[in-house]
C-alpha cells in the first residue's frame, strides 16, 4: 500500500465511521473503482487508533467522567447518573462482542459482498428515515435503562452486517426509544470506544501473531488522517443534526446504495 492509498483510505475511514451511513460500503470504492488491493491489518489496526483517540479526545470530559463514575461505583459502591450510563455503556457492548465471536466467519464469508452491501446501504437508509421521522425525541442518553442499552447494543452488532453502518444502526434504534437527535448521537459516540477498543487490541493480536512487516510511514498517516477526519467529522455532525436532523444522511445513502447498484450491474 502507498502512501497515497493509506491517506485516500484513511480519510475515507475517518469521515464515514461516525456518520450513520457505512464505512464498509464507502471502503470498497476504491478497490473496486482502481483495483486497490487489500489494505492488511496494520492498516485497519492504524485507523483502529486514530477514530478511538478522535472520539475519546472530543468527549473527553465525558469519557473521564464515566470512568471515574465507573470505577466509583465498583471500588466505593457510589451511585450517580454518570455510573449509571457508563454501566449501560457496558451493557450495551455485550450483544457485539458475543455477535462478533459466533458470526465473524460468516460475515467475512458470505457477507462481504458488494450487492449485500449496497442493499443494506438502502434498507437502512430507509429505516434510519421512518424513524427520525416518527421519533418522539424527548430522552437524553442519562435515561437509558437496562432493556433500552440492550436493545442498542443488538442494534450494534446487527451493524456487522456489511454496509449497516455502526453509528446508522445505533442512532436509529436510540431514536426509536425516544432519544433525541443530540442524545442518540452522544450514546452512539460513547458506545463505540469500546467496541472500537476490542477490535483494535484483537487486530493487533492477529498482527503480532501474523509476524507480517509493518510500514511505519503507512501506519502513521493511517493514524493521523483518520483521526483529524474523525475529530472534524464528530464536531460537525453534531452541529448538523440539531438543526437538519437525519434527512442529508438519508438521502446520501440511497445516492450512495443505488449508485453502487447501477455500477455493480454495469460491471
């Protein structure tokens, strides 16, 4: 992989893993429009680091905060709102990781298809619309109950499905349960440190196991693009939202989904 590629790439990663409208389907462009070869898994573990440092460094306050909450209710049995959430965090991040271990071959089998993953960049446009639509959007992300964290976090690791987007899935199952656009957002945001955290130390596993050659040039503009893209990206999607609401991201994708299909039938 060139230089050009890891940034290309990386920018691509960084722009589309927090907006709800799927990395995956926006990943197979390139390679399917210039033959790009697969990027391995130095790469993924290098954009792995740079979105969870942009979400951590954003919400840092609050990551902080959660975490210090956490531990406090563990070592010091306290109780407060951020405890609260930081376990539903926790919570929702089981269905991903027992989804992920029972179905990681299938998907990467079967799944992985480009027509699968512009129809799923369709299906779950038109769903993420329904719902915004319909949403009461009245609850911030300090109401999340038990059943409601559970509920995302199946929605979480329904998103393995290539071309579902993780934050698309997680957003619409929070707007169903009558977050608000701000809140489901937040939620989403905080949920897949992590989720984000867990796939990067398992590439990392597999890297080290692999004994493959690393590019330290590829590897830290991997890094550092994802990361300022993912930074920028957080920022102004929360901005967006509060005053278009989910309609761009809707349009895009069936733009995006259609246009995969027109080019997929052509070729």
């Amino acid at each position: 992989m060139s230089t050009f590629e890891a940034f290309i790439l990386a920018l691509i990663q960084g722009l589309t893993e927090f907006l709800p409208i799927s990395s995956s389907a926006h990943l197979i462009l390139p390679s399917a429009v210039f033959g790009w070869a697969d990027q391995g898994l130095a790469f993924d573990v290098a954009v792995h680091v740079g979105t969870l440092a942009a979400v951590m460094i954003y919400f840092r306050a609050e990551v902080v905060s959660l975490l210090s909450a956490f531990f406090g209710s563990i070592f010091k049995g306290e109780r407060s709102k951020e405890s609260k959430l930081a376990w539903m965090i926790v919570l929702a991040t089981i269905p991903a990781c027992i989804f992920g271990l029972l179905m990681k071959d299938i998907i990467e089998i079967y799944l992985r298809s480009a027509w699968i993953i512009a129809i799923t960049t369709i299906v779950f446009g038109l769903l993420l619309w329904y719902v915004d639509k319909n949403a009461s959007l009245v609850k911030d992300e300090y109401q999340t109950t038990w059943k409601k964290a559970l509920f995302i976090g199946v929605a979480q690791a329904m998103a393995m499905i290539p071309g579902t987007s993780r934050s698309g899935a997680t957003i619409t199952a929070a707007l169903y349960l009558g977050f608000t656009r701000e809140a489901a957002a937040r939620f989403s945001f905080l949920m897949s440190i992590p989720i984000i955290l867990l796939a990067g130390g398992y590439l990392s596993l597999k890297l080290v196991e692999s004994g493959a050659p690393i590019d330290f040039s590829v590897l830290a503009t991997g890094i550092v693009t994802s990361f300022i893209s993912a930074y920028i990206c957080i920022h102004f999607f929360l901005k967006l939202i509060s005053r278009m609401g989910m309609m761009p991201f809707v349009i895009y994708r069936l733009i995006l989904g259609f246009g995969l299909l027109a080019f997929l039938a052509l070729n």
